[in-house]
C-alpha cells in the first residue's frame, strides 16, 4: 500500500511528467476556461492564456515545457495559419490584393517609424537593437483568428486585407532579421540573396503548381475515401512549413501558403472543412494559445524600475502603432469603425513571429535581457487586447449585417427557405447532396429534404424500407458539415406528381433534380419527363449533371435569356449561383443582353455578394453552340431557362436541354428554371391580354416548320 501511495505522489510531482496527466490537465483546461470566462464576456482564448500563466514553469509550474507542449503548440500555430489562408475569400482576396498590400504597408512602415526613435534615443539602444526591435513591433500573430472564423465574418474585406498584410508584414520582418543576424555574423553577402531568392521560388513554384495538380488528382481518385482527404491535407500543411524552413523562412508563411494553395478545393461548407475545423478550434489551437502563455514570466516586473520602464514602452509602442496602421487603412479605403476595430484587433496581438524574432535576436547577443522580458509581458498585453478589440468589432459588424439585410430576409423569407432534393438514382445522390449544401442558406431552420417515390404496387412498402436505408448513409455524409438532412419515400404513380405533391406539403422553396436520361419517342409527344413538373410547380428549380466533383470546376459560366431580370426567382437564382462560386472561389461568367447586364450588377450591389463577375453581350439564340468557344472542361456550364408562358421564354430555350447533352457532354451542366409569380399576379398585371392561344399556335407552327426542314436536310444529304 505504501508503495502505491509513492508511486502516486511520484505521479504528481511538479513538473508534471505523465504524458496521460498532461494532455488530461490541457484537455481540462480547454473545457473548462471558456465556458467560465464566457459568464463574465470574456472571451475564451483570454482564459487559455492565463491558464497556460499558472500552470506554466514561471507560474505553478504543473507543466514544463517539454517536447510534448512545444509539438502541440507548433501544430496550433501551423493550424491558425492554414486556416486563415483556407477560409480567405479568394476572388475578394484578388479584388482587393492592392488593398492588402497597403494595409501590409502600413502596418509594417507605422510601427517601425514609430518603434526606432523609441528604442534609439528614449531607451538608449544601438543601431542593430532598435532596428530588430522596431521590426518585431510590425509583426502580429492571428491569435484572435479563431473569434472571427467562429462568430462568421471571416469573409469581410477588413479580414481579408489583414491576412494579407500579415503574411507581408510578417515576411519583410522575417527578412530583415535573416538580414540582421547575417550582418552580425558577417555572413550578408551576394550569396546569401541569390539563396534566399532561388530557395523562395522554388518553394513558391511547388506549392502553387504542384501541390494543386496533386490535390485535384488525390480527391479526384479517392473520392468516397472521406478521412484519407483529412491526411492529406495535413500532410500537405506540414510538408509546406518544411519547405518553407528549408527556403529561409518561417514554418507558418509555408502553412499559410498552404491553405491558399488547398482554397479552391476545400469549400467553406464542404465536410471536410468542418472537420479542419472542429479538430483545430477542439485541441491543437487551444493548445497553442496556453502555450503563449507559459511563456510569460510575470516575475520579470520585480526586477526593477527597468524591466518595468521596458516593458511598459513595448506594449504601449506596439499597440499604438497598430491602432494607427489600422487608423490610415479606415481613412484610404473609408472603412466603418467596425472594420478599423476588427483591422486593428486581428493585427494587434504579438506571439509567434514576435517571440521567434526576439529569442533569436537575443541568442545572437544583439538583443538584451530587458527586451526578453519586455516582451514577454508585450505577449500577454497585446493577446489579451486583441481579444477583446476583435470580439466586439466582430458582433458590432453582425449587427450591422444583419441591420442591412433585414429587408431582403423579409421580403425573401431567406431563412425559411428549404430544398426538396428528388432522387431516382441513388448512385447520383452524393454529388447532388454536396451541391445543395453549398447553396443552402446557412441560418435556415429547415433541412434539406431528400425524396424518393416509390411506385404504388404490391412490393411498395418493402421497397420504401430499402430506399430509406440506403440513404440512410447519406444523412451522415451531411452531418458532417452541420447539415440537417431529412428523408422522405412516399408512394405514387410516377415521379413527377408525387414531386409536386411533396413539395407543396413541405412549402420547398428550390427543388434540385438530377438531368434525366434520354427520352423517348413516346416521352417526347406526352411530355411527361420534361414538363409535368415544371408547369404544375412555380418553385425554382435546377437541374443538374455534375460530371466531376465540383470542387474541380475552375469557372461558372450562366446564360441569361432576354427579359430574365423579369422574373421572381431572378435575384433568388443569381444569390445561389454566387453563393456556389463563393463556395468554389471561381469566377463567374455571365452571357446576357444588355438589360439584363444593368439589372445584374445592380442586384449584386444591392445584395452585397462577394462575387467576381463578368458579364458579356450575347444576343444570338438561334446559334447558342457559339458559346461552345469559350467554354472548357474544367467550367460549369448554367442555362437560365424559363417555363412557358413566363416573361423570359422564347422559343429558342425548347431544344436547348438537348443541345447542351449532345454537345457539351463533358461539362457539368445545369439548368434554373427561376420561380415564377403565381397565376393570379399575372393576371393581375396583364388581365386585358391572354396570348396562350396565340403562343400555342405559333410554337406548333414553328415545330411542324423545323420538322419539315430537318426531313429535306436528310433527303438532300442522301
């Protein structure tokens, strides 16, 4: 008995050395410190980092840190990184690079204007000194990332221009202390730029070419293989921070980097950007954020007037000339005060390149004991104020979205919306479930409702069991993004009338159908297939063939028809259509008449997406295959269609379906038939003019015409 109680007591002798004890007490701690620091308005990396100040070697001393906690931390460090570059909206990114690279340098001149005579003349340091120490004052560290990725804004411009100065600002500071420590090492010569050149490019050239091709190759083959793509992806985030030591620079510009490389290819909605994050936001941040705080020496403030004097010019020199970094950027590009504050909170907080900057600094001889310590405390300042700065800039911003899209969620009742997704090939379901995650209104309440109908015969019940488990499977595939799904088999005697009758009981707002194998004779004079549906429903509804996994299309190309701009749907299709290419990060290429181009960028305006769109002229329906010169493989190619008898029909849309199968058979295609106005609301607008009758003549004259001329082609051609 005795000698359990040694053992135990051995257990938990301090430092704590138990690998299961350890990641126990961490685990604790990242359970626990967020949700008693959320009852105060505190936000939860503040008590990740005050934590890791008690337990760490200059607080209780319960953890030391060992190889474990540096491991863990580095990876969390990495994560941040990654993700940053991940979740960046890149056709905003791209629209904005000129924005980002003032902001870069802003953030990056500011603080090292302001930081040298400081350090020069009040604290009396030499030349070398003050310079590294200016520079470490223009890094930042996105320690207050995970606030904005959670609360939703991550897709602001403000945020967007941030991570792009930091990754600049960061890698000109990174650069000059490689210049500085090679200057005092005698070692800055030509042959110390053109290796640091060459290394850059090829680092630069394997990450943007390489590494994409491989990517696309890899999902490609091993689609269904979900958790080999998580693997992969973290294989690749720390092959990239290898790579990017071996060039000469930091581990996170590779982890960086790597997350703009995998962008296009991981949606934001996507499963397997959920599981990036749940696994990164769940362990390996956390753990790096009570990493920085085992750093923190508090002790440092009683060993005199100096350390104090240091300390207090550090933290208060690196938080102004942020604030004023951030200041310039509101007044150049007239951003709110929201934007500023969340600019100002994102840059401010000073960690990982800050600390790399310093200790190397420090055991070059060129930096003292005072600045160690000083900056040290800077840490926990500049984390602690950042936090709070990013967390209320973040909500004030959500408030204010919300203030100005209160009218469209009237008007279009966006959060109730619900998608009705019919399946009558099961093999076709996961493709089409990923894309109706993609343009589902994320603060809808209502699931997505997949459907199948099973015909009305004796074996019906034991067909419906067999439906239902089969997509059974599926629901988890949606789980896994944090999509609710619903499943629905019904009894009836063809497709199309138990679609309309469920849709209507489950009020669906968008019915997503897979394109319909070829027809026959006797389904192309009744019609059943192509047209029951869609003129008994009045819901937008698309039709879709995707050929390959969307995330591999690099463009959308819409055609619009004349008069498109007319119709109900014609803001709801074009919201979803961004909201894919926003998914995507690909760009769209919009085919339309003039009219319809007004209407178009007013909507987009209006409705404030964060799109990259280009709109051409295109008139000439009666030769559409012309569009087939502009359009390659890798692009997603989408018809605005419309019903008959709608504002938008013209003649010319009833052969397009066939068209589009025939010859653009290696292209992902779609087809949005937008919602309609009801019967009455047309009746309402044109009362004194019915021209059905007249519609329905010439449409039989035109078809008997074609008819005609494609019999004499066949006779001439014999």
């Amino acid at each position: 008995m005795t000698d359990f109680f040694e053992h135990l007591l051995h257990e938990f002798e301090l430092p704590l050395k138990n690998p299961v004890l350890i990641f126990s007490l961490i685990l604790l701690i990242i359970l626990l410190s967020p949700i008693l620091l959320r009852k105060l308005n505190i936000p939860g990396i503040i008590g990740l980092i005050i934590s890791g100040v008690i337990i760490g070697p200059h607080g209780l001393n319960i953890l030391a840190k060992n190889s474990a906690v540096t491991l863990f931390s580095t990876i969390g460090l990495l994560y941040i990184m990654f993700i940053a570059g991940l979740e960046l909206d890149m056709n905003e990114f791209k629209t904005n690079k000129n924005k980002s690279l003032v902001f870069g340098l802003f953030t990056f001149i500011i603080p090292l204007a302001i930081g040298f005579p400081v350090c020069h003349y009040l604290l009396q340091y030499n030349f070398n000194t003050s310079l590294l120490t200016a520079s470490m004052f223009a890094t930042h560290t996105l320690v207050a990332y995970p606030i904005v990725s959670k609360l939703g804004v991550s897709k602001n411009q403000a945020v967007a221009i941030t991570v792009g100065g930091t990754i600049l600002t960061d890698t000109a500071v990174l650069i000059i202390l490689a210049v500085i420590i090679g200057k005092s090492k005698g070692s800055l010569n030509n042959e110390f730029w053109i290796r640091l050149g060459i290394s850059l490019t090829i680092f630069s050239a394997i990450m943007f070419f390489v590494i994409p091709k491989i990517a696309k190759w890899f999902f490609r083959k091993l689609e269904s293989e979900k958790h080999s793509h998580y693997i992969f992806v973290l294989a690749v985030v720390f092959f990239a921070a290898f790579l990017a030591e071996a060039a000469g620079v930091e581990a996170i510009i590779g982890a960086f980097v790597a997350g703009l490389a995998l962008n296009k290819l991981i949606p934001h909605s996507s499963a397997l950007m959920n599981r990036i994050e749940f696994i990164g936001n769940s362990l390996f941040i956390p753990f790096f954020l009570i990493s920085v705080g085992m750093l923190v020496d508090v002790s440092v403030l009683l060993k005199g007037p100096m350390a104090w004097i240091v300390a207090g010019t550090l933290s208060a020199v690196a938080l102004f000339s942020k604030w004023i970094a951030a200041l310039f950027t509101q007044f150049v590009f007239k951003y709110s005060n929201a934007q500023r504050q969340l600019i100002f909170g994102l840059s401010s907080a000073h960690a990982a390149a800050t600390l790399a900057v310093i200790l190397v600094g420090f055991e070059a001889g060129v930096l003292d004991e005072n600045i160690l310590n000083g900056t040290i405390i800077l840490i926990l300042i500049t984390c602690i104020t950042a936090s709070f700065a990013t967390e209320k800039a973040a909500k004030k911003i959500i408030s204010e979205t919300e203030e100005n899209t209160t009218e469209l969620i009237k008007t279009t009742n966006i959060h109730n919306e619900h998608i009705l997704l019919p399946i009558a090939n099961i093999e076709n379901i996961e493709r089409l479930l990923e894309f109706s995650v993609f343009i589902k209104d994320k603060k809808s309440v209502n699931p997505i409702s997949i459907l199948t109908i099973v015909s009305n015969n004796e074996e019906a019940e034991i067909n419906i069991l067999k439906a239902r488990n089969k997509l059974e499977t599926f629901v988890k595939q949606a789980s896994a993004s944090e999509t609710k799904v619903n499943i629905i088999t019904t009894i009836d005697h063809n497709a199309a009338s138990g679609i309309k009758r469920i849709s209507r009981e489950i009020m669906a707002d968008i019915i997503i159908r897979e394109w319909p194998k070829r027809t026959g004779l006797i389904d192309k004079l009744i019609g059943e297939r192509a047209d029951s549906l869609l003129s008994n429903t009045d819901k937008t509804t698309f039709i879709c063939y995707l050929e390959k996994p969307l995330v591999l299309h690099k463009k959308i190309v819409v055609v619009a028809p004349p008069l498109a701009e007319h119709e109900k749907g014609f803001e709801h299709w074009i919201t979803k259509v961004a909201k894919l290419a926003q998914e995507l990060s690909v760009p769209i290429l919009l085919y339309c008449n003039e009219l319809t181009e007004k209407y178009t960028y007013k909507t987009v305006e209006n409705l404030k997406l964060s799109i990259t769109i280009n709109i051409k002229k295109f008139n000439d329906w009666e030769d559409f295959l012309i569009l087939s010169r502009n359009i390659n493989n890798d692009d997603l190619f989408i018809l605005v269609s419309a019903r008959k008898g709608s504002a938008s029909y013209i003649t010319a849309l009833e052969n397009l379906p066939f068209k589009l199968e025939k010859h653009f058979s290696t292209n992902s295609r779609l087809i949005i038939y937008p919602e309609q106005f009801s019967q009455n609301h047309i009746i309402e607008r044109f009362e004194d003019i019915n021209a059905d009758p007249l519609n329905k003549g010439i449409e039989t004259i035109q078809k008997i015409s074609r008819g005609i001329g494609g019999m004499f082609k066949k006779d001439s051609s014999n």
